[in-house]
C-alpha cells in the first residue's frame, strides 16, 4: 500500500471504471457452437493451453475478457464459439491492493494478474469462504457479472493488516470497508 497524490488517485480510480465499462458483451453471446478445449486457469492465475503455460501476456489478457461463467462452468465465449475450460479456483488472482481515499470514502484497489483495477464496493463486494477442515481463509473478491478473483496470499495479508475489529450479530469479527461497504474478514 502506497501513498498516492490526488492526480495519482484520480487516474487509478477512472482506470478502474474504463477497465470495467471496456469488456465484450459476452453476456448477450448466445453462438451455436460450442465445444470444449483443453485450457486450464490454475489458482495462481496462469494460463494453460494443452498443458503448457501461455506466456504471451496480450493473450492471457485477451481471454480473460471473453470468459464468461455458467454454474460451475467457465467458458471463452465469441459472437460465434463457446468454449469450455477448466479453472482451478477462480479465473482471476488479486496481485495488488491499494487503500486510497476519495472524497473522504475509503477505497480498497484491486489490481488482478491480467492488470484489471476493480475498486471493492457494491457492485464488487469481497467475501471470504473458511476450509473447514484447515481454517484456512480463502478471500474473494467479485471482478464482473460473476466472475471473482482469489487474492493473493501478499494481498490479503495487506487487507488484514488495514482492517479493523468489530461486533456483528454478538461475535467480534475482523472488517474493512471499501466504497461505502463494510465487509466482514473472520471472526476474531
């Protein structure tokens, strides 16, 4: 988490809305074709095509504007091909996070692998889901329609350190709160 001037900001948050307002409108694709292709997204946010990691970053971006989720299913969907592939996780891994302020609302800012910016509000709330076996936490925050990113382990351990105790329904809990939102992190 740094601290940034007030131009610095504004051009972190208006990349935030462009990055959002700029996507295919894969959600009205219906195309006739469909099949499956052997792509993998692994939980760390690589992507794989017939076993062997896509290094070209253009790429890697390119899909990840085109995937859309149905049920437990993912797919790279066109005006005329939907394909399925496998995601290990969630399609898109949290890399960065910055807390800024603007107009006296604090601001949680997300920077996924493929350079997405989504600033944590309503519209892209943040969850954590417990192993209940472990314990172990495995954050969440929703990128678009309902596509999420897992944050990475350095950021999550940011989000804690920012967030503050309180009380909710007579247990303390640990809670941060972005755009407006408070969001509930585990219990203390």
């Amino acid at each position: 988490m740094t601290t940034r001037k007030p131009d610095d900001i504004l051009a972190l948050l208006q990349k935030a809305e462009k990055d959002e307002q700029g996507l295919p409108p894969v959600h009205r694709w219906q195309p006739d074709y469909q099949a499956d292709i052997d792509m993998r997204i692994a939980r760390d946010g690589r992507w794989y095509y017939l076993g062997t990691p896509i290094n070209r970053a253009a790429m890697v971006r390119l899909f990840s504007t085109i995937i859309r989720r149905e049920g437990d299913d993912y797919f790279l969907v066109t005006p005329v091909e939907k394909l399925r592939i496998q995601v290990d996780d969630a399609p898109f891994v949290a890399v960065s996070l910055e807390v800024v302020q603007d107009e006296g609302r604090q601001k949680l800012v997300f920077t996924t692998q493929v350079g997405s910016t989504v600033v944590a509000g309503p519209r892209h709330p943040l969850r954590v889901e417990t192993d209940p076996q472990t314990g172990e936490p495995a954050p969440y925050l929703r990128v678009r329609d309902n596509l999420e990113a897992l944050l990475s382990r350095n950021v999550f351990y940011q989000l804690v350190e920012q967030a503050a105790p309180v009380h909710h329904e007579g247990e303390s809990w640990l809670a941060t709160e972005s755009d407006g939102e408070r969001f509930l992190i585990g219990r203390l």
